[in-house]
C-alpha cells in the first residue's frame, strides 16, 4: 500500500515540496529511498482492470512508472504498455528482475527501453509528446499524480490532456489523508481534487477506499488518525 512514510529525508523535504524536480527524484533512487515500490501486484489494479473492458491487445500508458510490477501484469494480460520514467536505474531494473534484456534506442530527449509488447521511455514525462505514445487505449496512474506537488498536479493533469486530446479509460489509485498533519510526497489528492483536475472530460467513479493506517506504522507514531488509499475510474465524456 501506498503510506506517507518517511522515504523523504526531512533536510529535502521543504525544498522537495517546492520543486518535486528531477534531482530529487534521481536522488530518491541513488539512495534507494524507494519506499513506494511494492514487490506485489497492485491490487486495486488486479480488481478493477478488467472493469475497463479493453482489448487484449490495448495499449496502456503508464506514467511515472518506476519499476513498479504493474507493468508486467499488464503484459501479461496481452497489453501493450507504454511507462515513462526518470531514473534510468529504474528501467534498467524493470527488465533485469525478470531476467530480460530490452533492446535500447534513442528517441529524442527519452531513451527506449523495449522488449516485445513492453517500452519504457526514459526521461522526463513533461518533455512527451503524443508522437511519443502512438495510440494509447487506456491509463493506470498507481501513486503518479500523488507523487507531485500541487501546482505540478494542474501540470501533469493538462500535459495528460493534450497528450490523449481524446480521453481513455484511466484507472487511478489515488491516498487520502489530512495534508496539514504533515507534508507530502505522497500527497493527499481528494476527490475534489480529482473532479477538479479531470472532471470535464472524464466521469469519475470511486471504486473502492481502503483503511491502509493500520499498514503504516510510521504515521500512527505520527499521530495521523485516518488514511486511506482510493481508487476511481475515470470514463471518458462521451
Ligand atoms: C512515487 S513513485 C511511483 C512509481 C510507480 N508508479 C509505482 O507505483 O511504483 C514516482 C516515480 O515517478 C518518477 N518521476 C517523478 N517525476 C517524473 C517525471 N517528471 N517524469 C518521469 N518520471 C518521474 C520517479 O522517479 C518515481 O520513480
């Protein structure tokens, strides 16, 4: 589960709640300061994928992907899968922990990463253009829009919209928690916010709201009294 931890060093942490830039990020991984990644499938994405009724063959985007396992699961369901990420360390370690080794081009600001159905473009998400993704079907955003800061959500929420002028079905997990107990990242994105940064072209459904508090021992020790991690699926306006 996603938690509030203390993965963020607390002398980063004021100049990282205002840039969230890529040096933080590439430090995150230098440091190996990686507490969000998780050595299981995501299981609002094991759930609710199938609610989106894609093609076998859909291609999805997978923004700010790290090294997450969704990506394989995704493969796995006959997907062709498009993940952006910074940290080439990342990338790398995707294909090298199943044991594959992708072929490797340079693509404008990115570096591809491909094997098979899986590309991985290394670099930095709002450098994309939607040449970039070719033809995307459907999103899974796991702890991507709550690894930015505020004004970088209204950002990220417009570059997903002139990448995919034409919405597609997005499943988005998403943590809820009182922001003033303490700082992000993560951060809190309620679903105002979410109705906010993507209600005018997607109808928003909260699909399941998990108590992830007993999960996170750091923030009971911290005195947060409530957290908890949502899913929503968003479907395109017709
Ligand atoms: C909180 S992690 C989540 C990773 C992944 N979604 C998961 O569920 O494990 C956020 C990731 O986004 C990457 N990242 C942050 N800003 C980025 C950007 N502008 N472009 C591409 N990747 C970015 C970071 O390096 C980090 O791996």
């Amino acid at each position: 589960m996603i938690g509030p931890t203390d993965h963020y060093p607390k002398n980063e942490r004021q100049r990282s709640l205002v840039t969230m830039d890529v040096e933080f990020w590439l430090e995150r991984w230098h440091r190996r300061e990686i507490g969000w990644h998780r050595n299981e499938i995501n299981a609002h994405l094991q759930e609710f994928w199938p609610s989106l009724a894609l093609d076998r063959n859909a291609c999805v985007f997978v923004p700010l992907c790290g090294k997450t396992l969704d990506l394989i699961w995704l493969v796995g369901q006959g997907h062709r899968v498009i993940g952006v990420e910074l940290a080439e360390v990342a990338v790398r370690e995707i294909f090298a922990e199943q044991g594959l080794t992708p072929t490797v081009t340079e693509m404008g600001p990115f570096r591809r990463y491909q094997l098979d159905e899986l590309v991985i473009l290394c670099g930095d998400f709002f450098d994309l253009k939607p040449e970039h993704l070719n033809q995307v079907d459907a999103v899974f955003d796991r702890a991507s829009l709550i690894a930015l800061p505020p004004e970088m959500r209204r950002r990220y929420a417009d570059k997903m919209a002139s990448l995919m002028p034409s919405p597609v079905p997005t499943l988005l997990v998403s943590l809820e928690y009182d922001q003033k107990t303490r700082p992000g990242p993560p951060f809190a994105v309620h679903r105002d916010e979410v109705e906010t940064l993507f209600g005018d072209r997607y109808r928003i459904e909260p699909l399941a709201r998990l108590d992830v508090l007993a999960e996170s021992p750091n923030n009971l020790k911290r005195g947060l009294t409530s957290l908890h991690e949502q899913a929503y699926r968003l479907s395109p306006r017709v």
